[in-house]
C-alpha cells in the first residue's frame, strides 16, 4: 500500500444520547473533532483517500466532513470512497437523510458496492473491506461499553490487522490516538 488511507466507523444516530438531535452540543463536538483528525492525517500523516461505510450517523457525518474540508485550499486532493454494504441499503431512511447521503454520493470520489443483499453478511463485508484498505481507522466509539455492533466489530478487526486505530468517544468526543 503506497498511499494513506483511513477508513471511519461509528454508531447510528439511536446509540447516542442525543439520538438525531444533530443541533446537541456532543453531536456538534464529535463533528468538529472528526474534522480535526481527518486534517491531522492529511497534514501529517499524508493520508489522501477516506472510506465511509454509508450509513445513518457517523457515517454520513464524517462524509459531510470530508467534503467540507476537501473544499479547503490545500486538502483538493483528498477522495472520498463511500463503501456501500448493498444496493438499496436507505431503502427505509426518511427523505431528508436519503437527500443527505444523494448529496454524498453525488460528490465523492467513487461509490463501491460490496454485498448482494439485504442481510447482516454485507454489512460486514462492507466493514471489512473498509478496514482491508486502510492504515488508520477512525471509530467515534466507547472502548469500555463493549456495546454490540458493527462498530466493535470492525474496531477489533483492524486491531487484528495491527491498525492505528483513533478513537472518538462518543459520549464525551474525548480523542485518543
């Protein structure tokens, strides 16, 4: 692997205390502390490619973030790689987040489609893929709470790996390197 890449994990909006209250203090800290570490391994750790998973919360947070920072003089050559675990996958979503994640699609540097069908099987995929290109793996996740998810599960697959993982906490936006 010849270029930096960092992929980005996290929960959906439900797993937060804020829920989709995106206007909450916490949510608008998590946001801004993802910026900061998407510039930091830019700046320092030349990393130019970034691969979201697609879905409701972190996901499309850190998308938005991407995108508002490759607007940035000296960030144009960042690509953004929207990792989708199938097609069809917002079929559910309500109409302001399928618009968001249009918004997405239509603006990053590729879309990758990884699974075949509606099952937990490609979401999986889809976060091992991620995980598979990547140096760095940025989870807005609580390494304490052991809570279920797709989340844990990919933080512990990169751990595997031996990836730099940076973690964003997501009650406090606490980051550790």
């Amino acid at each position: 692997m010849n270029e930096c890449v960092c992929a980005i994990t996290g929960h959906r909006p439900s797993r937060f205390k804020f829920k989709y209250s995106e206007d909450y203090a916490l949510c608008k800290k998590i946001k801004a502390n993802m910026l900061e570490v998407f510039r930091k391994l830019h700046d320092e750790k030349e990393v130019r490619r970034f691969y979201v998973g697609g879905a409701l919360g972190v996901d499309m947070w850190a998308a938005e973030q991407i995108l508002r920072l490759k607007e940035q003089p000296g960030y144009e050559d960042i690509e953004l790689v929207v990792a989708l675990p199938f097609v069809g996958h917002d079929a559910k979503w309500d109409q302001r987040s399928k618009r968001r994640m249009e918004f997405i699609l239509q603006h990053c540097s590729r879309k990758e489609v990884i699974g075949n069908e509606d099952c937990r099987e490609s979401y999986v995929k889809r976060n091992c893929y991620m995980v598979d290109q990547a140096n760095y793996l940025v989870a807005v996740y609580d390494d304490l709470r052991n809570l279920r998810s797709g989340t844990i599960q990919c933080v512990r697959y990169a751990r595997k790996k031996q990836i730099t993982v940076i973690l964003i906490h997501p009650d406090t936006a606490h980051v550790t390197m």
